[in-house]
C-alpha cells in the first residue's frame, strides 16, 4: 500500500498503538482507529474529509489486544465484544458465550450509536452504505449474518459427494468458527439491520440464538469494508440466497445450483494522473473450501462493474461468462470436509499472475477508475462449469488486487537564474546572462516521492536535431523529489550567442518524465559605454545655482540594453534611476545644501547586470552673495560693536543691513587671535544682539576664534541664540564631555524647554597636519564651526588650531526639530548661564551650511 508520506509498505492488519492511545492496524488501505476503551466509540473511520464513529451504548473496558483483534469482554454478561481491523475497513463481532447469556433481553435487538459526519444509507438487503462529503460512497457491511459454533453436522442421508460439499458427515471437522469466520459445519443465518436516526439496530436470528441445536459461542456480525473492493455473486437459479461472504464458483453438489463471483476494485489511483505504468499486477484470493482433493481450475475473466451493492446478488445475465476478457486461470483445492482420506486440507493462497494481468489492468486504468473480475468455473468454450469437481468457495474479504505501478515523474518546473551571479533584469526566460557558465535550475518533483536522476541539455537551437552544446547525461544530478537541481553548465558559452536548454527527470523504476519546455538563453558579458552627463542648473566644471537651489542631472548612454543608472553625491548614499527610450536615458534631482565643488558619480548597468566604469561630474555649487554676519572685534574700547558682514558678503546690496551688538558687564577689548579680540575675565560680561541672527528652522553656520583661560569654572558657552525657556543652540566648553576630560561641543535643543537636548562633542585626540592636537587648553586659540544641515537633519562642529592648514577634527551626528527663535544670538553665555571665561574673536553666521572647504577658508583668512 501507499502510505500518506509517500512510503510503500505490505499489508498488515496487526494492530500497533496510535500517539493518542488508540489502535490502528500497522498498515492498511482505510483509515480505521480502534479504541483503548472508556466512553467514546470504539472505531472511528475517516475517509475524504468525512469521518463515521461506532459506539457500544455503554463504557467498554480496555481491550485485550491479539494481533488484529481488540477484544472488550463482558459489555454485557458473557458477552464479548471483538473488533478486528481488516485490509480495508472493520468487523465488529459480539461473542455470545452461553446460552444464559444469549437468554438476555438486551440480544432481542442490538443497538449501536452512529457517528460522524458521513451519509449512511441502508438497502434493503440490511447493507448500511457510509458516503463521504464528495458524495462518494467509501464503505458498505455487505449485509450482516451470525453463526454458532457447530463442529459436527447432524448425520443425514445424502448423496457421497456432501462429503466434500458444503455439510460434512464425519463425524468431527477441526476447523471451528471464531469471531471473524463461521466454521465449516457452522449454523448460520442472516441478520436484519436497519437504522432509526443515529442509531443502528441489528437483530438477530432468535432461532439461531436460541435453539436447541445452537452450539455456543454464537457470533453476531457486521462486517464493514472499504470500497475500494466490491463484490456480488451470481446463481442460476436467480436467488438471494446467504453465500456467509463467501465467493461461490461452479456447480454447489447441495442442489446443482451454478455460481459464479465478481470483484470490483478501485483503481482511480491508477487512472488518475496520465503517465501511469503499471509494472506488475495479479489477483489475490484465499481458497476457503473446494469439492475435489484434486487441483481443478478456475478461470478469470474482466467484466463489466458489479450492478448492486457490494455482497449482493446479480441477475445470472447480467454479467454472463465467459464472455468478457480471459486473463488468467488457476488450479488449486482446499477440502475442508475430510472428505480426502479424512484429511482436512488447509486454506490455499490462488493467485492470478499471468502476464496478461499487468497488461490488462494497463489497458482498464487508461479509461476507467474501477477494475471488475469474474471468476467462473468454466473455460473459454463454456465447458466444465456443471462438474461438481470445480465447485470452489473463496474468502471475499481476502480477495485484493496487486498492482505495482509507477507514475512518471512530474515534468520538471525550469527556474529563474541566479541576479547573484548570472543575471540581472531577465532572469527567466528568454533570459540574458552574463556568466559563460551559468547554472542551470529546475524544481523536481514525483508523485511518490523518492529520489530522482534530472539531465540537463543545451542546444544551438530548439530542436532535437540542434548540436548539444552541454549535457549531464552521463552523471544525472540526484535529487529528492520536491528540491530543486542546480547544475553549473559544463562548457563555456560564447559571448553574444543565444542558447536553448531543457530538463527531465527520470525516477528509480527508469521511468522519466517529458523533458520541460525550451528555455532560451542569451549570454552578454559586455559592459555598457560610459554614460554621459548633463545639468542646465549644475554644469560640468562651473559655477552653477546657488546653494539651496534643485538641479537635475541627465544620463544618456549609446549602450541600447542599459537598463539604469546608478548615481551618488560626493561618494554618499548610491540611488538608481530606470531608464527609458532609445537611446536609454534617465535623470536624477538633487539639492545641494553646501556651495563649492562637489562630485556627481554615475555608472551604467545593462539587462544582464554588466556595470559599466564611473563617470565623474564635477559641479560648482555658489554661495548666496547677501547672506553673513561679520563681527571682527578689533576695537579697543566702547559698548556697540558693528557687523561688518553685509560689505564683504554682499557689497552690491544696498537692502542687506548689518546687526550690531551690545556690549556689557565684565567684558573688555584687549589683544585677541587678530588684532583686539572680546575678552571676559569673569562671569557677568556678554555681547548681545538685538534679535535673532539666523533662522534656526533652517541651515546655519557659526563660526568663532576662542581662547579659554579659567577651565576650572566647568561648563562654558562661547555662542548661543536665545528662545523663550533655552538656547535653541549652543556653542561650547562641556567639562564631562570625553569622560570627563572636557571637549569642545556642539548643542541644539528640538523643543524651546531645557531638556532633552542633542549633543555632538570633538574628542581633542585628531592631530593636525603638525601633529597637534586641539583638546580646550587654557591660553590656547582653536577655530570652532558649527554646522546645522537642516535638509539632511545633521549637526557637525568642526574644530581647528593650525591658521596655516585646513586639518583638524570634523565630528557629526544626526538631529531634527523645528524650531525658529526670536531671541538673541548672545556671545559670552548661554539662556542657562554657563559664563564664557576667555577671549572670543572673529565671529561669523551664515543662514547656510557651509562645506568644509569654505570652513577651512574663513579658519585661515
């Protein structure tokens, strides 16, 4: 059988302990679960999403547990309960021990709670039908019959030959009923069953139950079976007569009476997928008794399908033999009646095997889901059926069809290249590849699983004919089904070439699939021209808008199959723009937010991922001409100190005015970093600007010469601009900055409150170009610039001591927060306080952020 996981094992019945405690046979064509006791039922049966359970109306006990048979005793007094697990479905069998036991009430009618949520017909032969959701029926009890024990058969004149027929006038028959069969010489008789609801009744023979006669135990039987077989017989005397599930073939010596048997099997397994191979098949029975003591034949024929439900009767010309399709016969005997030499011989294995067998079940699956049998005892010119030598009984529950098949593995699933390696935009196919030696990929799969050998080809062309350019027919990949095989291509394929491959898989009967469709493959490993470039707002290698201002760049390139551009800003973040027309083009925007040079570096990439050289777009960003403060602090004395930023910044426009501060406190003019600086030699002193001097919503840039002279104070701001709560930024000393050692720091608050607040401090351990570092020392000139980039949410502070060189440290960090003040920029302390002890000369805002290069210009001026 087929397992669920795709295994195959032999039949067994043998009943093996289930994860939730139940019983269900090792392995066996239904899905049958048998109870360990207690109060559920004691079989449940699932098939096609639909499930029917059997209950007995009370607790039941825990088995005893005999190979295929659980066995729940005294459900009533006496009276066992055996439930044995078939091939293809169950038999639920009560064993009534005693005469006492049989005595009781509850026998008169036996009732048992259905389940589930199968359909459950009854016909009127007592036949109960389970159907499943799809409305297929998957089981059926073929009738219902009991039978006692009964091993001596009353002694009766009659002809020789009952010797060896159906009753037996010896005096002793060895072989006794048990709770699956009836023996030989047992009582039997029909059961009516019938439903009422949920409940299905079954009520015995009382005769049998309680005769004069009946030898105990008696067994009380419905049988459940799958399906998958069907079975019916046929008499010439066209009556429904109790066969005791038994297949009759030729002439009964009881009454002349001809029978002949059918059995349907499913084979919808077989019929289901195309490609099916069948690679051996034969009909399995168990002879149970035959008249002669001498092998006699019996003959096979395909048939029509059975027309009633299953272990019921036919009309003699429904099915009539030996028409029909012969293709097997087998010789074999089994008498069970003592009648040879008073031996009584043992059931035989009959096996129909011939090599027709496989062809025909072949030929059947191509166009049918059901495969029907006749046995008969007669040959193909009709002879021999009325000798009573060929009179055979055969188990019907031990009659199966045995096919070994194969299925074709599945046509293999060809995949997508590897961007990785192989390819870039057209990675399926047609496919563009830039590697001479890509890899080839296919999905493989089987309908029973297993290992699979897939060969790979590649050809010129699409055609059987074309020259095979590589090929792993000699060494097949392996795989399991439901991988994916990977195969590097064997040969180098020549550049500009197309190519056409193709995968099959052949499985471990040598059975293979189709080969996939073609697939078509172009190897490029030609790179794409240089691109050029050009902007109207940013042309190459000259002055162009001023900072602030978008300016959009155009890619062109001669290369037809380029499908981007990749392109960055000064060797940032890379962006990619698509590229469209013919030739292709693309465009990027970009706004600067510092003036001066900058770098736009852009490269080519065509549809099979080759990348052309960058190209280098050197643009020149300016500076808005009316935009800075300048204090210079020279003077030497007196309280209003002038902007000299609006001439040297914006000479020709006569609307930029300076801002001019205020002096006061403790701070005095005395020798600065050029000519006088702002000097404040205790707290109390600051320079104060009527008003706000850049907008903090936007970019600025302050700028400073600083000497500190009393570090011991702590914390110190050089520059700062005023809101209502804090200083919106903050240019300054931190004593705990660099673990405590102190560093020049750079501070900006999101909100107007005094916390939280972002921070980017220089760690004073960057030497210049000199080899000196810049760490706050007292009586030392260093240049601070802090930098707020408003369009990239950055703060920087740049810090440099050397006036001959543009080295020193730069740090940076990430900051956003709008917020615009309408206080004053204040050198000398901060909203909080935090006095600035020192000197403080050369200061400068910029309503922009300026690059480092003009930073560097504005240190060394």
């Amino acid at each position: 059988m087929h397992r669920k996981d795709g295994s195959w094992a032999a039949i067994s019945t043998t009943l093996k302990r289930t994860a939730d405690g139940g019983l269900a046979p090792a392995a066996a064509l239904s899905d049958v679960v048998i109870s360990n006791g207690g109060d559920g039922p004691f079989v449940t049966w699932r098939s096609g999403g639909s499930v029917f359970t059997l209950a007995w109306p009370a607790k039941l006990p825990v088995p005893r547990v005999d190979g295929s048979t659980a066995v729940y005793d005294n459900v009533l007094p006496d009276v066992n309960l055996h439930v044995t697990a078939l091939p293809d479905g169950f038999q639920h069998t009560l064993e009534v021990k005693n005469a006492a036991a049989a005595a009781n009430p509850q026998l008169r009618q036996i009732s048992y709670a259905m389940g589930g949520t199968a359909t459950r017909t009854v016909s009127a032969t007592g036949a109960l039908t389970l159907t499943d959701a799809g409305g297929a029926p998957f089981a059926t009890t073929a009738g219902a019959s009991m039978w006692d024990s009964t091993r001596t058969a009353p002694v009766a004149a009659a002809p020789a030959a009952m010797a060896r027929s159906l009753t037996a006038t010896v005096s002793t028959i060895s072989d006794a009923s048990d709770a699956t069969a009836a023996g030989p010489a047992a009582q039997a008789s029909p059961l009516t069953v019938n439903t009422s609801g949920s409940t299905l009744k079954v009520t015995p023979d009382l005769n049998l139950l309680n005769g004069s006669s009946t030898v105990y135990p008696v067994y009380i039987d419905p049988v459940f079976n799958g399906q998958s077989t069907k079975w019916a017989y046929a008499n010439s005397a066209n009556k429904d007569w109790d066969v005791g599930n038994r297949a009759l073939v030729g002439r009964n010596p009881y009454d002349g009476v001809l029978y002949r048997s059918f059995f349907q099997f499913d084979i919808s397994a077989l019929h289901a997928v195309a490609g099916t191979k069948v690679l051996s098949a034969e009909v399995d029975m168990v002879l149970d008794h035959s008249w002669s003591c001498d092998a006699t034949w019996v003959h096979l024929y395909r048939t029509g399908t059975v027309t009633v439900a299953s272990g019921n009767r036919m009309s003699w010309s429904t099915r009539p033999l030996p028409s029909g399709v012969k293709i097997d016969a087998w010789a074999g005997h089994a008498n069970e009646a003592s009648g040879c030499n008073g031996k009584i011989e043992a059931d035989m294995p009959a096996i129909f095997d011939g090599a027709g067998v496989a062809s025909d079940v072949q030929t059947v699956a191509a166009s049918s889901t059901a495969y029907t049998v006749g046995i008969c005892a007669c040959n193909e010119s009709g002879d021999y059926e009325s000798a009573e030598d060929r009179w055979k009984k055969f188990f019907t529950g031990k009659t199966y069809l045995k096919v070994t098949y194969d299925k074709q593995p599945n046509v293999p699933a060809p995949q997508a290249f590897s961007a990785t390696t192989d390819c870039y935009k057209a990675c399926s196919s047609p496919a563009v590849i830039r590697n001479s030696q890509p890899t080839l990929r296919a999905a493989v799969s089987d309908p029973f699983g297993g290992n699979l050998k897939v060969t790979y080809e590649v050809r010129t062309a699409a055609t059987e004919t074309a020259t095979i350019v590589a090929t792993n027919a000699s060494a097949p990949q392996v795989k399991a089904s439901g991988d994916t095989a990977a195969w590097p291509v064997s040969a180098a394929l020549a550049d500009g070439s197309t190519y056409y491959w193709r995968v099959k898989a052949m499985d471990e009967a040598k059975l293979s699939s189709s080969w996939s469709s073609w697939q078509t493959l172009k190897i490029d490993k030609t790179a794409p021209a240089l691109p050029s470039v050009s902007s109207t707002e940013y042309p190459f290698k000259a002055w162009g808008a001023l900072v602030g201002t978008p300016g959009q760049f155009n890619f062109t390139d001669t290369s037809t199959d380029t499908t981007e551009f990749t392109w960055s800003i000064d060797g940032g973040t890379a962006a990619k723009s698509t590229t469209t027309g013919t030739p292709p083009t693309g465009s990027a925007t970009y706004t600067p937010t510092t003036d001066l040079v900058h770098v736009l570096q852009v490269k080519a990439t065509d549809v099979a991922g080759n990348i052309s050289a960058n190209v280098d777009h050197q643009f020149w960003v300016d500076s808005p001409a009316s935009r800075c403060s300048y204090w210079k602090l020279d003077q030497t004395s007196g309280t209003s100190v002038l902007d000299s930023g609006p001439p040297e910044c914006s000479p020709d426009d006569s609307t930029v005015t300076g801002v001019t501060g205020t002096v006061s406190g403790t701070a005095t003019f005395g020798a600065g970093y050029s000519d006088n600086g702002l000097f404040f030699a205790a707290p109390g002193g600051a320079l104060t600007m009527p008003g706000p001097v850049v907008d903090t919503n936007g970019s600025f840039t302050v700028t400073a010469w600083v000497e500190p002279t009393d570090l011991s104070q702590g914390n110190q701001t050089v520059i700062s601009q005023d809101g209502t709560t804090a200083s919106r930024f903050q240019v300054r000393y931190d004593a705990a900055a660099n673990a405590g050692k102190g560093g020049w720091c750079f501070l900006m608050r999101a909100t107007d409150s005094a916390d939280p607040a972002t921070q980017v401090c220089a760690t004073g351990t960057i030497p210049d170009d000199t080899g000196v570092t810049h760490e706050p020392r007292g009586g030392a000139w260093v240049h601070l610039a802090a930098v707020y980039n408003a369009p990239a949410n950055t703060m920087q502070l740049h810090v440099m001591g050397n006036p001959t060189s543009c080295s020193g440290e730069m740090v940076q960090t990430s900051f956003t927060g709008s917020w615009s003040t309408t206080g004053a920029l204040t050198i000398g302390r901060a909203k909080s306080g935090e006095a600035w002890i020192g000197g403080v000369d050369e200061v400068r805002a910029y309503p922009i952020a300026l690059s480092t290069t003009k930073i560097c210009q504005l240190a060394t001026s």
